[in-house]
C-alpha cells in the first residue's frame, strides 16, 4: 500500500522501509524486545525433549460469565496451561467460572449505581401510573433526576431493559452513519411500545446544568439534544394515539424554568406548579448525590491503585458509553488485565484549581467534553494519578469527538503522557480493541524503566504574536458566488486589502485533509485548504497576511473552525498568520471589529445576492437565447459592485425593482421543467467546489435548480435566541437583541418582496411562519447548524411546488440527522408525491455516484 507507506513517513518524518518478509517482522520486533529486556535469569524457553513431548487438545463451548455467550475456543496444552480465544470480555478467560479478585471497575460499579439503586415505586403506591424511560444517550447523564423528579409525582418509573431485542424497530433508523448509541434508541423505545407502556418520557435537553465555571458553555450534542424529535417521527408506534410520547425539551441548565415546564407538560395528570417546583428541588439533589458518589468511587480506586502499585486506566467516554452494548465489554477486557478502570467523571473534579479552560485552544462547550478535558489535565497533572493513563473512547461518526481527541491529545502530551483512542461502533470484535490494549500496557510497563528524560515537544497555551507593521492582506473563502462577489469592494472600500479567494476544488481538499483531523467536518477541510492552497502559492507573503473568518457558535462543531484553522497553520510552518474573525470565541484568532458602514453594506449585499441568484436560477434553464440570463446577471452584478462601493446611484428599493423587471422581461419558453430544491449544510449547499457543481449537474440534466436565500440562515441565527428565551433558558437581553435585527433585515428585504410580487420568481418567508412551519415537525430548540430552519426550508419548498429536494450536508453531519435525515419519513409521509434525496459530501465521495442518485431524482 504505497498510500499508507507515504502517510506514515509524512507523519514520522522519517524514510520508512518496507520489508519483503513482513510475516517475520512480528518475531523479530519480539526478539529484540527480548534483547532489550535481557537480565541474568535463565531462559524460560522449553527445552528440546519438551519441545518434542508437546501436546494440545482444541474444543468450543459457550462462555456463561455475561449475556454475550460468547463462542469459545479452549486450546488445552502439556502441563495442564490452557489459552481461550473467541471472548468478548475477561470472563471468557476462565470460561465464566470464578476468577481472581480484579481491581475496582467503575463501569461497572457506575452502571449498577444509577440504575440499580433506585427502587420504583409500586403499581398500588403510584397514583399516576407507570411513566416509561428508554435506558439511552441523555439518559445515562440524568437518569437520578428524572427518576426522582417522577416518584415524588407519583408515578412508577419504568425503564427499557439492558439489551433488548436487537431486532427491535431496525428498519426505523433514518441515517445508517448515525452513530451507534442513538440507533440504540429505537431499540429500546420500540420495546417499551412492544411492552405495553403507554406512557413514555424522553425529554429533549438541549443545555444540561454547568459544572465548570471557567467553561465557554454547557451544550449537548445536537444528537443528544434532538434525538428525541427524531425517534418521535420514526419509531413505530409512538406516533399513534395508543402511546403518549412525551419529548419536548426541557431547560435541565435552569432550575427557575423547568419546574414550570414540568408542571405544563403534566398538566393533564393533575401536576400543579407548586408540586413541580418542590420535585424539581429533590430531583437536583439526587443528580448532585449521583454525582458526589461517583466521586467518592474515583477516590477509593485511586487510592487502591496506589496502595497495591498496579496500572490504572481511565476510560474515557460520553455517559453512554457505560451501556455495555455500546462498549462491547471493553472496560471488563481492560480490567482482566489487573488494571483498575475508572471513568473520567471520577477523576475530572481533582482538576479543580488546575484552570484547564485556560490551556485549551478549542470552545469548551460541551458537557462530556468538559469533563474529558479536566479529566486529561487530572491524569497528566496530579501526582496521585502518576499510575494512571487515559483511554478515549469515540463512538464512529461523532464529529464532536475530532474536536475533542485533538484537545485531549494536546493536554496529555504537553505533560509526556500518552493519549489512546479506541474507536467503537456496532462491531462486537474486540480483536483490535485487545492488540491497542496489550500495546498500551506494554508500552506503560516501558515508561516505567529507567530510561532518558523525554524531550518531546512541549505545546504552549496562549500565543503571543508579533505584527508587522505596514497594511495587510486580509484572505477569505468563498462561500457563496452570487453573494462574495460584493463583500470584496465594500471591504476595499474601507481601505483593507481584502481577497476573496476562488472556489478551489479537489486540490483544496487534498490539502486541508492534511492538515484536519480525517472525522472533523468536511467544510472545515476545503476552507483549510483554501487558506493553505494562497498562502504555498507565493502570491502572498505570510508575514503580511490574515486569514478572515466568520465563526459561527452553538452546539454545531463548525464553531471550532477556527481552532482548526489555527492548528492547521502552525502545523504548515504559518505561525506568523493570523486568524481573524467576526465574532471571536476563543484566544486561537483576532477580533475583528466591522464599522457599522460595513454591516450595513454587506447586509444589503447579502439580500441583493439573494435576488440575484433566485433570478438567475429561475431565468437560466428556460432563456431562448443561451447566455442571455448570464449576461444579465453579470450585467447587474458588475452595476451593483460598482454603486454599493461609491455610494452613489439608484437607491436600495430602485436597484432591486429595476433588477427584478430587466430579468422579467427577458423571453423564456413555456416549458416545464423538474425543478429541484437544495437544502442542507452552508457551505455544501452554496460552494459550487464542495457540492461537485451541483446546480449546473441540475441544469445540465433538464432541470431547474432553486437555491433558498443565504438571509433566511442568517435570521434563523437571529430568531434562536427569541425562542430560546420564550422556551428554554435565554436571556431577555438576546432575545430583545434577536427581534430588533430580525425587524431591521426584513426592512432591507422588503422591496424584494415588493419587486417579486405577481412574476415567476416566487415569494419570500417570514422567519416567524418558518418556525412555526417546522415546529409542526420538529422542535425549534433544534439549534445546531441550520437546525429547524432546514426541515422548514423543505416544507416552504414542497409547499411551494418544488416536490423534489436534495438535502445536502457533510458526511455524518449531526444536525442533519436530527432535521435532515430525522425528518424525510415524515415529510414524504405529510406530502404525497414529493421525493427527498439526502446527499453525503466528504473527500471520498464518488462523484459518479452522487450524478447518478440524482438523475435519478429527476427522472
């Protein structure tokens, strides 16, 4: 494999060998261990007379230690030794019989205290009845307060059993990259359905309550978050009127607010406010009893690591990856190996005091997160932890966690600590998981042998950076044709020296996929790429040059582009380039501060770009005379660039009015056409590079291509906070914020509206009858990435008499599989005759592939 050859000398540094006797290379490696460790005793090798009576017998059985029955081999050999291959996990060892005494597991001792140790309530004791909680994702984090938040209501809280039927509501998953855990959830709600529960509660909880102060938020994946949404419109049976599903979301991050919410949600069984509150005060004090005992479990282990002189391990995960389903038994194997096993909210608190917020160059805001990062910094700070290594567990195709390895990676490593990542997902063979294991252990029993001070390199916190005196040129990618073409005069008008790059294509991937970690988005490697591909031209010199960047926030990973970006630039030798962004989040870049003027022009900018691309959309596939459309466009784009610059010409309102009526004037034919909507992830859906060229593939192929406008995303982001004050935890202040902007943008927009009415071009959408259009599906705390705003923008489109859409979106994206993917069983459910196409983008899509699912669309 020449590719992996080449990868592994770019990651060494070093010219690799590739030896012609590889089935050798294991032996030698072991003798010159062997060599290595040479001491004076004799050797232990059998001698030939041994060697010549050597016997074995082979036989199978079923392993009885755990639920998995595994299929063993039992090799027995001379001198009554005897070797089990074929088990998942320690038992098999000993074939399900007794064993030795092992080191503290707290996988296994957390899992039984927060779920064995609470007792429901009695059928005759719970005036309510019985309330059903699927054992999955947010549930693993407050299952003690949901428990006892409805025993104190006087319901019998009933729980989904460990491992139920696998195959249980299997065809209801809507994305096969989702990953494991929340396809998981099917599972277990399918059989609370199948059990006869007719009450099941699955709340969403899109902030869970902040632990650490020094932290950028508390957020939950927006899988975590929403996945209840999603179960709601797919699972068999909770839609009917024979179960009453409960998921709305609930402010778990403010006590003030959820015991209203509560009392709301229950009303029909009789919950009163004053009920709710009190309820809510002990459900709080069972998640901190929880929490301090899972503490007081880490104590005790480290404590007996300590005092026995053995290896410690903490696993570290999401709260779900204590399911044993999800882990495959990996915490049992770990700990066969007479290594205790912690995890890693049992030792995140001993970094208190250590200000890890301070060394992390990602945004700290997300919960699981925030406690794998303490935790590292825990491991490679404090001296009781001497004996101890982290082990990162990542369930496939979590996006969150190529932000997060990275991070922890960097803590570790600073500190000469080693950082392991066990990736996980549906696959039950441990065979891997066991070698990485093995190696790790070896390689602490190597750390642990006098040897010569490490003189690795030392990754420093915050950055000082020196600037050159003198203007700059300030770099920025593209992200839409039809509206960046105007942001470079309005900055250059402002005396910047501003470029905006071209598209790229496949080289700029190639290149940021050098630089991004292999599972972070697929948007944040072709922007990396770009920046990259400019800056090894030579046409620009890095002393003298900004990377410009809007960075967006939320619960989404695109708000660690810049982090990336920032990683990416020291990592190509570009120290001395500096990282700028319109709302800066984190110590990684430069704030960059936009003149009101600036603003103002680009907001107009974007609604003029708007009009643009819906008119040329419209016009192109159906012009009698081919390049007329084209030529009008470039025409009114090369007036618009000029006037927005000057400030001189006609007005706003008269620019768009006579635009909108020069391209309605134009003949076109009468014939019809499939038109096709485009939804999906920003930068997928507008950059015509990361989407293969998607409009013209469209349009080459019979069809007319509608593009929603770039404002409706940005008053989306606007409206956010009004919800999130009106129904979750937002502040007053953001929300007053959000509806003044939203008033503004729409002033700008409204000769738009005006100049579209009664011609072909369509009309434009309130953002309030989009939240209340994709509320009908979905919850609008859905808030990472485009969020609601993409199942509304299919609904308008449907609506609107586009019945074919293409969601687009980066592989394994986790919004989209909440709002995207999450929704089209129900959208094609709602509206007969329409046909969703959900799209993945990532380096290795095959562009034959994605042409062919969409002429197919068409046809």
């Amino acid at each position: 494999n020449d590719a992996l050859l080449r990868a592994f000398e770019i990651v060494t540094g070093h010219s690799v060998l590739r030896p012609d006797i590889p089935e050798f290379m294991g032996a030698y490696g072991a003798a010159l261990i062997s060599k290595d460790r040479e001491g004076t005793c004799n050797s232990s090798i059998i001698t030939r007379e041994q060697l010549m009576m050597f016997g074995s017998e082979t036989e199978t059985k079923r392993c009885q230690g755990c639920g998995n029955s595994c299929l063993l081999t039992v090799t027995s050999f001379s001198g009554g030794r005897r070797h089990v291959t074929g088990n998942m996990c320690s038992n098999g060892e000993t074939e399900g019989t007794a064993a030795r005494e092992l080191p503290p597991n707290l996988y296994a001792a957390k899992y039984k205290r927060l779920f064995e140790h609470y007792v429901p309530l009695s059928s005759e004791d719970a005036p309510r009845g019985t309330l059903g909680i699927p054992r999955v994702l947010n549930i693993y984090e407050d299952y003690p307060f949901w428990f006892t938040l409805f025993t104190e209501l006087g319901f019998r809280v009933e729980l989904s059993s460990p491992r139920p039927d696998e195959s249980l509501a299997i065809d209801t998953v809507p994305s096969q990259t989702l990953c494991f855990p929340a396809k998981l959830a099917h599972r277990h709600l399918q059989e609370l359905v199948v059990r006869g529960v007719k009450l099941i509660f699955y709340p969403g909880v899109q902030k869970e309550a902040r632990e650490y102060r020094d932290a950028d938020n508390c957020f939950n994946c927006p899988v975590v978050a929403g996945y209840p949404d999603v179960a709601g419109l797919n699972v068999d049976g909770l839609s009917s009127g024979d179960v009453r599903y409960i998921h709305s979301f609930f402010s778990v991050d403010a006590p003030d607010k959820i015991a209203g919410q509560v009392a709301k949600e229950f009303a029909r069984d009789g919950v009163v406010p004053v009920e709710a509150a009190e309820a809510v005060k002990k459900a709080y004090a069972a998640q901190a009893e929880f929490k301090s005992d899972v503490e007081e479990m880490g104590d005790r282990a480290v404590r007996h690591v300590n005092a026995k002189g053995i290896t410690g391990i903490v696993l570290a995960g999401h709260p779900y990856h204590l399911d044993p389903v999800v882990n495959h038994g990996i915490p049992e194997l770990i700990n066969g190996h007479n290594v205790a096993v912690l995890t890693e909210d049992s030792v995140a608190g001993r970094s208190r005091g250590m200000e890890t917020g301070a060394d992390l160059k990602v945004i700290d805001q997300w919960v699981f997160h925030s406690r794998l990062y303490r935790a590292a910094s825990a491991v490679a700070r404090d001296p009781e932890l001497r004996r101890f290594e982290l082990v990162q567990l990542n369930s496939f195709g979590c996006g969150l966690d190529a932000i997060s390895a990275d991070q922890t990676a960097g803590l570790l490593e600073r500190e000469g600590r080693m950082h392991t990542l066990l990736k996980i997902d549906e696959s039950k063979n441990n065979g891997a998981v066991r070698i990485r294991i093995r190696s790790l252990l070896a390689a602490v029993r190597t750390k642990q042998m006098p040897q010569e001070a490490p003189c690795g390199a030392v990754i420093s916190g915050s950055r000082r950076r020196t600037v050159s005196a003198g203007k700059r040129t300030i770099l920025c990618p593209p992200l839409s044709q039809y509206h960046f073409q105007f942001l470079e005069p309005i900055m250059r008008a402002e005396g910047h020296d501003f470029r905006v790059l071209p598209e790229g294509g496949r080289e700029s991937v190639e290149l940021g996929l050098r630089y991004v970690n292999n599972d972070a988005c697929y948007p944040a490697m072709i922007v990396v790429g770009q920046f990259l591909n400019a800056l090894k031209s030579g046409l620009y010199d890095p002393k003298n040059t900004d990377c410009f960047y809007a960075q967006t926030g939320g619960s989404c990973r695109a708000s660690n582009y810049v982090p990336l970006l920032r990683k990416a630039l020291d990592e190509a030798g570009l120290k001395e380039v500096r990282v700028l962004t319109v709302n800066s989040q984190c110590r990684n870049s430069v704030a960059f501060r936009l003149s009101p003027r600036v603003m103002y022009r680009s907001a107009k900018a974007m609604v003029y770009g708007d009009l643009l691309m819906r008119l040329l959309l419209r016009t192109r596939p159906y012009e009698l005379n081919r390049g007329d459309a084209e030529a009008l466009y470039d025409k009114w784009s090369s007036k618009y660039r000029k006037t927005i610059t000057s400030g001189r010409g006609p007005d706003h309102a008269s620019f768009i009015r006579d635009t909108a009526a020069d391209f309605n004037a134009l003949p076109v034919s009468g014939t019809e056409k499939p038109r096709v909507g485009i939804v999906g992830e920003i930068l997928v859906k507008y950059h015509s590079g990361a989407n293969d060229r998607l409009v013209n593939l469209i349009e080459a192929s019979g069809g007319e291509a509608v593009l929603t406008d770039i404002a409706s995303f940005l008053l989306y982001c606007l409206f956010d906070p009004v919800f999130r004050y009106r129904e979750l935890s937002g502040s007053l202040r953001s929300a007053i914020a959000g509806r003044g902007a939203i008033a503004a943008l729409e002033l700008l927009r409204r000769p738009v509206r005006k100049a579209l009415e009664g011609t072909r071009f369509g009309t434009l959408h309130n953002i309030y009858s989009l939240a209340d259009k994709a509320s009908s599906v979905v919850s609008c705390a859905n808030q990472a990435g485009e969020g609601w705003l993409l199942t509304a923008e299919m609904i308008s489109l449907i609506e609107g008499g586009v019945k074919k859409v293409i969601c687009v979106q980066p592989f394994a994206c986790l919004p989209n599989h909440i709002t995207g993917k999450g929704v089209i069983k129900e959208l094609r459910r709602r509206y007969a005759g329409s046909s969703i196409l959900a799209l993945d983008y990532d380096p290795g899509t095959s562009s034959v592939n994605q042409m062919n699912r969409i002429r197919l669309l068409m046809s």
